[in-house]
C-alpha cells in the first residue's frame, strides 16, 4: 500500500494544522489532538501499516520547518490511536480464544468447527490436554506467551479451567506439552503436579483427554504417587478398578482388614506391601524405600502373611494383595469406607 491509497480523509485538515502552528507558533489543542487519535484508531481498524500511517503525516510536515513540534504531537496522537485499537483488538481476540477454549473442553458444540477455523485448529485431528495444579495469578499469561512464540498461536490453546491451567496441543506435536511441563516447573511453586490426557481425535476427543488429565492428577493424589508428572496411559487400570466400587470395597475389606487390629496400626504394614510391589519384589530395595533394615521388612511381610493369609511371593496372591492395596489408598480406607 501507497501513501496515495490512503483514504483522502484519514490525514484531512493535517496540513492545515501544521501550517496554523508553523505561522503562530501555538500547539495543537485538545481536540485537534482528540482527532489524530481517532484517526490513528481508524487507520488500525483498516488495516494500514502503522509505518505508511507516520510517513504520510511526516510528508505532510515537509516545507513547514516552524511546524516540528506540532508535527511531533500530531504523529504521537496518532500513534496513540493506533496502538490503543491493536490493544482492543488484541483482547477482544484473547477473549474470544478463551470462550472457546472453554466452551471446547466442556463439549459445547455451537459452532465449534467454525470457531476453531478463525484460529487455525483442525478440530478433525487428534490433540492431547495437559493439565497443571499450583496456578498462581500471572502465571497462565506468561506461559501462553511463551508456548505461543515457540509454536505458533494455531497450534496450542492455554486457558484455565476449574483452577487448573489447561494446555490443548495437537498429538503430533508431542514437544508442546513438554514445553508447557518445563515452564509449568520453572514458575509454579513447590506442589506442582501435571497431568497428561491420551490422545484423542475431534471436539469430543478433547474433552476425553481433558477429563484424563484432570483424573490422573486425582489418581496420583489417591495413590500418594511422588511423581511431578503422570500420564493417564500408565494409569488406565485405575479407572476400571472404579467402575465396580462396591467389588473393590469388598475385596479390600475381605483382604485388608484383618491389618487393622495390627499392634502398630495398619498403616506401616500398608506402605510396607506398597515398598515391595515398587521394588518389584524386592526386600533389599523395599527396605531402603522405607529407611529400613531387610530383615524389619522380612518380619513385616510374615505378619501380614500371618494376619491376611496372602503373600506377596505367590504371584496369584501378590496381584490379589496389590489390587486390594491400590483399591485401599484410591477409596481411602478405612477411613472412606462405610461401616
């Protein structure tokens, strides 16, 4: 675009004022000002190149050398204009961006597809959600920033949803969501835990992997997992244990109560099978996960096989054992059992 393809209005009266301020050395006032604004905003809302906007205003001024200061105001009041629109617009576009991202994961599916168009999604392909716990004010606006710079605005959605900040990514680009977990690390406080989806394909597949990740951050927390990130892959045997509660209730009753009249509680006894089925077996490394000596950790193993009837080195009964242990630490009990 041209000086001359401006519109002959844009700039209409600049000359004028700068001449009047060359002969008589006075400023434009309020509201000449007022008007290079407006046309600034105007200029913005066209599309014309801030840089076309000051060289026309600047070509204006040539032949007026009493006119550089006002020149000066009048370039700066325009540019004020200008910025203020690319302001607006800009935050009417985050807006938009994150009523949609909050309407995708929640599954509303108004004009989705459209939607999604105006930002460069392909709803059709498959994304994964990330999910982080610890957000502090500031922290979304920054993260998004980064992750938008590095991979471009069509390509990943941040927005915060039910206290966490949410990260959309399409499955192909597998480093967006390790971007988001490296930044998630270096300013979330101490606490932070991130949760990964699977991948799933289209509008729904988003809101599936949504509620992965925002489950797998509950299962971890259910599980006392010491893990900063947990994928809900690795997780997928949990999910079906809680679809039957009542058999899982009864099979940790049946298995684990007898701990409960334990002198010493059930609780060491508990972290002591969880140590061995995390060591895979293995009583030399259980005994060090627990700050104890092999033989405390043989002498736990007896009592439980004493108590429960179940043992650990019989693979039929370790998985029986583990199943009820993992069922215990997920439906809290005994505490979230009903008597």
């Amino acid at each position: 675009m041209a000086i001359s393809e401006m519109p002959a209005d844009l700039l209409g009266g600049h000359r004028k004022v700068l001449a009047e301020s060359a002969a008589t050395g006075r400023l434009p006032d309020r509201a000449a000002l007022d008007a290079y604004r407006a046309a600034g905003t105007r200029a913005a809302e066209l599309g014309i190149p801030l840089r076309l906007l000051v060289d026309g205003a600047l070509a204006d001024g040539e032949g007026l050398p009493g006119a550089l200061p006002a020149l000066r105001k009048a370039v700066s009041a325009l540019m004020e204009g200008y910025e203020r629109a690319q302001l607006v617009a800009i935050r009417t576009e985050e807006a938009a961006r994150r009523e949609f991202v909050d309407d995708l994961l929640q599954g509303r599916a108004e004009r989705l597809a459209e939607r999604a168009e105006h930002f460069g999604l392909r709803l059709a392909e498959s994304y994964v959600v990330a999910v982080a716990r610890g957000l502090r004010e500031g922290d979304q606006e920054r993260i998004e920033r980064d992750l938008i710079a590095r991979f471009g605005s069509h390509n990943v959605l941040v927005a915060v949803r039910d206290g966490l900040l949410v990260c959309v990514a399409p499955a192909t680009l597998p480093a967006a969501v390790g971007e988001f977990t490296h930044h998630v690390r270096a300013r979330f406080p101490a606490g932070w835990r991130v949760g990964v989806g699977r991948a799933h394909r289209g509008p729904g597949g988003v809101v599936a992997s949504y509620r992965e990740a925002a489950q797998a951050l509950e299962l971890a927390d259910g599980l006392k997992l010491k893990i900063d990130v947990v994928k809900a892959a690795d997780l997928l045997v949990f999910p079906v244990l809680l679809r039957d509660r009542s058999a899982i209730e009864d099979l940790v009753t049946s298995v684990l109560s007898p701990l409960l009249g334990a002198r010493g509680g059930h609780e060491p006894l508990l972290e002591t099978l969880e140590a061995i089925f995390a060591s895979h077996g293995n009583q030399t490394a259980a005994a060090r996960r627990l700050g104890l000596s092999p033989r405390a950790v043989t002498y736990r193993l007896e009592r439980i096989r004493r108590l429960t009837g179940f043992s650990p080195d019989d693979p039929t009964q370790r998985f029986t054992l583990e199943t009820a242990v993992l069922g215990a630490r997920l439906l809290g009990w005994p505490a979230g059992f009903s008597s």
